[in-house]
C-alpha cells in the first residue's frame, strides 16, 4: 500500500501528467475501480499456524511469477540495549551467511539457480526478507529462505568479513546526501523515540557488536508470533498453504517479553539542524509530529501531503518550484508508521535562496489552514490514491508487499481497501482541521544540508495477461511507425513516444540540449501552461513523463484505460505544440545545473566521468546526457525550437502502446491525435569513432569517505551479435552469486558493492566492471577485477554458471513482463534502433540459445588488457 510505504516513497520523483474533466462520472468510475481492487483481492487466503505464524496465499496466473516474503516484526526501534548499534541491519546480512546445512553463499546460489532473486532490507520497525522467482521454482524458494530463517548459523568468521563490509555501507552513506539529510533530521525531529538513531547504526556503537550480540537478539527475536509470510502468484493456494504448515511444523512458539517504546513528548518549539560539507546544492526537511497509522487522521494526512507537494499541479511546486523559483525540487509526505509518525516537506535549492524559501514555506502552511483544499484538489489526490493501489496488483511482489503492510501494520491483509474507502469519505472542512491541528509552528522541525560557507545563516474487469495479443506494428499515413499490444489485466493504458536523438544529436557546445527540450515539451503548448498540464494530467490520476539519454528521447504517459482519448490528447499537445516559454527554459535550466551538481556529489559518477572522458575521447559519449553549466547556459529558445523541430519528424517516431485498449481503439486514437507530426527523416553526421590511446590511467581523489574503482574495456553496439553474450557476462559478474562478489566481498570483505555493467548504444560503448572499496584495498582489488577477466577469457564461466545466469535472465524477463510500460517502452526504443518491435519478446528464445562459448568468445575479444582504462577515485587525505 502506497499508505505504508513510508519516506522512500514520499521523496520519489515528479510525476508529470494529463487532461482536464473530471465530472460526476469520475465517483462512478473509482467506485468501478474499487472493486476491481475488492476483486483482486478475494482469492487471498489468510491463516494462522499453530505456532502463532501469520499465513498469506494468494493464486495469481497472470504470469508464471511467483513473489515470497517474510516480514519480522523487529526492526531498529526494537533493539533495546544495542539502540543506536544497527544489529537488526547486522542480523539481516547475516541471515545469508550460512545455515546448518548451507554454507555460506549457498542460499543466494540456490535462488540464483532457480532463476530468481533474493534480497532483504531493515527498516525502523520490521526487517523483510523477500524473493521473486519463477513460479515452478516456489518450493526452492520457500525451502531456502525458511532455512534461513530458523536455522542462522552466524559463523564467526563470516561475521568478522560482514562487519567489514557494513562499515563500508556505513561510509557510503557519509558521501549521500540525502542519507546524511535524514540521519540529521530523524534525530532532530525525535527526542528519545529510538526513531532518532540511524537504522544502520552509529560506527562507533557498531564496531562494539560481537557475534554473540547478534545470535542473542536473533533467538529473541525471529520467533514464530513474530512472523509474517505470504506468498502470491501463479501457484496452487492449496498446496501451499500445506507447505507452509510442513516448513514450520517444527519451528515451536517461544516466548518473548513485549517491547515498550518510549512516548515522544509534546514539541512546544521550534527545532532547527544543520549540516554543511562538501556540497554544491543545500538541501531540507520540513517537518511536524503527527499521528500513527491507526489513528483517524492518517488518510487526512496523505490526501494533504498528495494536494501540497506531490505532482507538478501541487500546491508547494507550483508556488515555491515554479512561480517563486526558489526551489529545484520541492515534495510533501506523511509518514504514519506504528509509531507517531510524521508530515514533512522537503527538497532541493541553491544555497543563496534558503531565508526567502524558509520563509515561502511557512507562508504557503499557513495559507493552508486559511481556507478550504478545492473538491478538484481533493478529487484529484483520492484519484491518485486508488490507481496507486491498482498499480500494486500489476506484479506479486506488489501484491506481496501491499498485503503483507496491511497484516503487519493494521492486523488486516486487505487494508487497502478499508484506506481507500476511509480516503472516499474525506471532506475539505476536514482535511483545514487537520492542517490546524497538527501544522502548529511551534512543533515544527527544519534539517538544512549546505555547502561550506560562511554566507549561509539558518532563517528563522480483468483477464488473464498471460493471454494478452502479441505486438502489432503499423504505419501512419505520415510514415510513424506504431506498435500495438493488449493487455487486459487492469485498467490502465500505457505510451510512449520515443525518437532518435540524445548524445547522438549534440556537439560540445551544445551539449544537454536533447535533455533540455525534452524536459521543456510538458512545460506549455499553444492552449495549455505548465500548471494547466500538471493540473489537468493529475487530476485523472494520470501521468506524463519525459526521458533523454545516450541515444534517444521521448515521453511516456500512463492512464486510466477510460482516458485514453484524453491523455493522447495532451501526448500529441505537447509533442507537437510547445512554446519553449522563455519563463520555463530559465526555471528548467535551474534545475538541470542543479542536477549537474548534484551528480558530482558521487565519487562513483566523477569515477564514471573520468573514464568516459579516456575512453570516449572526440565521441559524444565522453559526455553526460545534462551537458555542464556552461552549455546550458548557451542554449537559447530558437536552438530549443529547432532542435525540435529537427527530432520530431515522422520516420523518427516511434508510438508505442500497451494496456487495456483494443488494437482498433489505439490506432483511431492515434491516427486522430499524430497524424500532423510533420513528414521528414532524422539527419545525423556520421561520427567517427576516435580510437582512445589505451591503455590509460587515472586517479584523483575527492572530499569522500570511499574509494572507487572502475575498469573499462571498448564495447559494442546494441546490434551487434554478441550483445546478448555480453548481457550474459555482465549478468555472471555481478550479483550476491558472482565469483567477483563472492571473492572480493564476501571471501575478504574488501568492497560493499562490486559488479559489472555493459553501456551500450546506437554506437560501440563500453563495458566496465567497478567496486567500491577503500584506498588501502584499492591494489588488491584492482588485481582481482583483472583476476576475474582473466578467467572468464582464459576459461570462460563454469556450467554453473552459465545456468544460474541464464535463469536469472530469463527470471528478470518474466518478472519486466508484469508492467505493460516496460512493454511499451522496449518496444519502442528496439524499433528505433533497428531491432524489431517484437525483439524484447523474442528475449526467451535468444537467451535459451546462449553457450558458455558464445560468452567465451564475447569476452576475448573486447577484454584485453591492453585496451581497458582504469579510473580511480581516492578519499581526500585528511591534514
């Protein structure tokens, strides 16, 4: 449930959207919805094993998926005498380490093997451990991740690398911002609640933890009443359910002492915070103490939060962000946890603007509780609320998650649909209360995170999907192509325009253009501002987006299926009739420096810009899709439009479309609204590609807690033969189950993350392995990197490998499957560049062929050490 899904939620992306008109008929068609979501839900299965153990089931045959979780009701507030130690994050790490009967590495390879994925995550007051895999697979996965649960073998010697590793996590977070935002804030914001203390822990108190610590608050802890598991997709309910009750017939009830958090105490003034570092754009929190999430007032809170700071038609982005200009990024969200929870603002800005926006801020709460949330606003937002909960039901995992949430936090697994009713019967006149009741000055909170400076002073009806059509492809009279694909299992349409351009289209002036434009074709049309896109998008629950890359740009758009006609409506306004205001160019630039500065905040991205610029060297790949400061600065309304202008020509499109409209139905809709997108072909200058003088090295070092590395070879092109083999051995060297994490991390705790990942394109890119590490580990790892290229060059990958890899391929295809953008979205770009609409479904086919030779071959001939570059980036050395 989006209710529950807590602050990562809250500080997500903009969403961008669609058309105007809500009428009467709207109530009609959320109550239709509704019980689309009533529906879905009926198959569920909830029960109790004799150990106290909460069981949920539910049948789902719309893909042969099949999602398991468990849910442990400890999280970080809970862990008594270690607070402030992170153990509940510690035990989950070490929940993978081995069992009695499974060594260290075994459970992330046997799920692995079965074609799925594993992970976990802590949060304040739960701890999940949740796998998605094929669904043939389930019993594999059930088998796995129960053995882990009971059985924690906590090898002392497996402890001491993890402890390695978690300080390692632990420094990463030092260099994130926003992590170094919420930590500030968190323990501002609560006085002795264990709310306050980092889930990960302080370094100092973590380092004091010893392996009998964690198998201490582990007995006490992962006990049977203190557990829930659910499992949904395409399996048999029955069967099981008689599963489950095997698994855990011998994992007997034990006793344990309730915990009793602490009460908050009543904030009678104002709290301010602040943090400064080596950082180009200040960031805030916001905040006021609120309510819990049984408490009536919750859904008032989410229905406030979704109408002042969610969306671009919110109240905070449209007077702080665009009409005042004082923001990059400005977002509200309600937080109501078990606990008291809390409402916040938070965003983005540049350092010289925080008095008037702290002050901005504060007039625009205080203008909330002097008159009434429009019934557009609030319709709007109840909208939103329920195609958020629709939008649960495309994948198990989502499904999974929303009915675990609801067992976990009302004692209920279709809480949903009691939250969306309770949202249903919100009223304006409440909604102004409850602005009164809990935006109280005096209890408000503010965090600030700047840049080092002395200038900076604190301010005061469905069917089954698996049925759906294959792709269609059509032309319009004007030459664009599209793509057509049913699918029926919910109510939702899906589209994408998507050309040629990006990178590929720029030059070293002009650099960020395609970024620009892009950004800028949902900021006003001929009819319509800004504001009255956003409105008229959010309004439906819909949304519109844009995207710019390497090798192309675009926009994307989701609806409700019965606003289709609008949404392509305003898809085809903006397309085809943006003004570029000159207003909007200027506020767009802001935040496109913003972005640029906020990238150079990661020692992993100035790792990344530093071997493009080797590598790349008098190719448009050296450079980064946003520009720099000083090429955006250059670009003017007349480059904007003609750059347009020159990209949105006919045999340059793609429209793509997934979802619940017939064929007949989108094509109309499509001929209707696309039929002027003028007639004319892309030209592009043929570049030629520099050849780099490799090998090459570099090294700097930056204000940052971590060291990276990253090693790069010259690659390929998206159509190129070997691709697929290529995908194959980025796949083998990476995750929990690779040699090169299981060597280089959890062997000898050198990195917390390692990897690989191929950057391909429309032209050759690259192929880069990387590892975040520490400066003195920094040979040592570069010389397993090298180790592990050898290997695969030499010998090539192991059986084992290659079908572990090739599972979780295929395991991660089905899973994209579920979400009809994806479908759209791949169908779009892969005819665009030359590989047939139907390639992305062809995926399973091309995958099955794949030999340990292919990837073999593939390896030899673009990892040479002789043509690789290697980019460092070392922590500043502290005076």
């Amino acid at each position: 449930m989006k209710k529950l899904l807590f602050l990562t939620v809250a500080l997500s992306a903009l969403i961008i959207s669609s058309q105007p008109l809500i009428s009467a008929a709207a109530d009609k068609t959320d109550a239709a919805l509704l019980e689309v979501l009533k529906e879905s839900n009926q198959s569920l299965v909830r029960f109790t094993l004799d150990n106290g153990m909460t069981c949920l089931v539910k049948e789902d045959h719309s893909a042969p998926v099949v999602s398991i979780q468990f849910w442990i009701g400890t999280g970080a507030i809970h862990e008594q005498e270690y607070l402030g130690c992170g153990i509940s994050h510690a035990i989950e790490h070490m929940i993978f380490k081995g069992t009695e009967k499974r060594k260290p590495g075994d459970i992330s390879k046997e799920i692995s093997n079965a074609g799925g994925r594993i992970n976990a995550y802590t949060g304040y007051d739960r701890t999940v451990f949740h796998t998605d895999l094929p669904s043939r697979n389930w019993k594999i996965g059930l088998d796995v991740l129960s053995d882990a649960l009971m059985n924690t073998a906590f090898p002392e010697e497996e402890w001491i690398k993890e402890k390695d590793v978690i300080l390692r996590e632990i420094a990463m977070g030092y260099d994130n911002p926003d992590s170094v935002l919420l930590k500030l804030h968190m323990d501002a914001a609560f006085s002795i609640h264990p709310y306050k203390y980092p889930v990960i822990g302080y370094e100092d108190t973590f380092k004091t933890l010893e392996q009998k610590d964690l198998v201490a608050f582990y007995k006490r802890n992962y006990v049977s009443d203190n557990i829930i598991a659910v499992i949904v997709g395409d399996i048999d309910a029955t069967e099981v359910s008689a599963a489950l009750k095997e698994t855990f017939k011998e994992f007997k009830r034990k006793p344990r002492a309730p915990i009793v958090l602490p009460v908050e105490p009543e904030q009678v003034s104002p709290r301010f915070e602040r943090k400064t570092g080596d950082y180009k754009i200040s960031r805030f929190y916001y905040s006021f103490p609120t309510v819990p999430i049984h408490h009536p007032d919750s859904a008032l809170l989410d229905i406030i939060a979704i109408i002042t700071g969610q969306g671009k038609s919110s109240r905070l982005s449209q007077k702080i962000k665009e009409e005042l200009q004082l923001a990059h990024h400005i977002n509200a969200w309600s937080y109501t946890p078990k606990e008291s929870g809390m409402f916040g603002i938070s965003g983005r800005f540049d350092p010289e603007k925080e008095a008037e926006l702290l002050r901005a801020i504060d007039d625009e709460v205080k203008s909330w509780t002097e008159k009434n949330f429009t019934k557009k606003e609030i319709k709007k937002a109840k909208r939103r609320l329920l195609n958020s909960e629709l939008t649960a039901l495309q994948n198990m995992g989502g499904q999974a998650d929303s009915y675990a949430s609801g067992e976990f936090y009302a004692s209920d697994p279709r809480y949903a649909e009691q939250y969306i009713a309770q949202i249903n019967r919100v009223t304006a006149s409440e909604l102004r209360d409850a602005v009164k009741r809990y935006f109280v000055p005096e209890r408000k909170t503010t965090s600030i995170l700047s840049p080092d400076t002395e200038e900076t002073m604190p301010a005061s009806e469905a069917k089954d999907s698996r049925a759906s059509s294959p792709s269609t492809i059509h032309k319009l009279p004007n030459n664009v192509r599209v793509i057509v694909r049913e699918d029926n299992k919910l109510p939702f349409v899906n589209i994408c325009i998507a050309g040629k351009g990006g990178l590929l289209s720029e030059n070293e002036s002009n650099v960020g253009i395609t970024a620009l434009m892009s950004e800028l074709l949902t900021r006003g049309t001929k009819a319509r501002t800004a504001a009255d896109i956003a409105t008229d998008t959010e309004s439906l629950g819909a949304s519109i987006s844009s995207f710019s890359g390497m090798n192309s740009f675009g926009l994307k758009a989701k609806s409700l299926s019965v606003d289709a006609e609008i949404i392509m409506r305003l898809l085809s306004d903006c397309l085809l009739n943006s003004q570029f205001p000159i207003s909007e160019i200027e506020k767009q630039k802001q935040l496109q420096y913003a972005k640029i500065d906020q990238s150079t905040e990661s020692p992993l991205y100035v790792a990344g810009k530093q071997l493009r610029e080797l590598m790349y060297s008098g190719h448009p790949y050296q450079w980064d899709p946003v520009g720099t400061k000083a090429t955006v600065r250059s670009l003017t309304r007349d480059a904007l439009i003609k750059h347009a202008k020159h990209h949105i020509v006919s045999d340059n499109i793609v429209i793509s479309v997934s979802g619940n409209i017939a064929e007949t139905e989108a094509l109309q809709l499509i001929k209707k609204f696309f039929s002027g997108i003028p007639r004319g072909t892309l030209a592009q200058k043929k570049r030629a590609r520099v050849k780099p003088e490799l090998p090459a090295r570099i090294k700097t070092r930056e204000p940052r807690q971590q060291a990276i590395i990253l090693l790069g070879n010259p690659g390929i092109d998206v159509l190129d033969e070997r691709y697929d083999a290529i995908t194959f051995l980025q796949e083998a060297m990476s995750g929990l189950s690779s040699k090169l994490f299981v060597e280089i991390r959890d062997a000898r705790g050198l990195a917390y993350f390692t990897g690989a990942y191929n950057r391909s394109g429309i032209d050759p890119g690259a192929y880069i392995m990387y590892a975040g590490t520490t400066e003195e580990a920094v040979p040592e790892v570069e010389a397993l990197l090298k180790k592990e290229i050898k290997r695969v060059t030499s010998d090539g990958i192991t059986k084992e490998e290659l079908e572990r890899t090739r599972n979780r391929l295929l395991s991660e295809h089905e899973r994209s499957l579920q979400d009809p953008m994806q479908a759209a979205f791949m169908g779009a770009l892969n005819e665009l560049y030359g590989l047939g609409h139907e390639y992305y479904f062809s995926t399973p086919e091309r995958y099955s062929a794949i030999s340990s030779e292919d990837i073999s071959s593939a390896a030899k001939s673009i990892l040479s050490e002789n043509s690789n570059v290697i980019s460092i980036v070392l922590p500043e050395k502290k005076e």
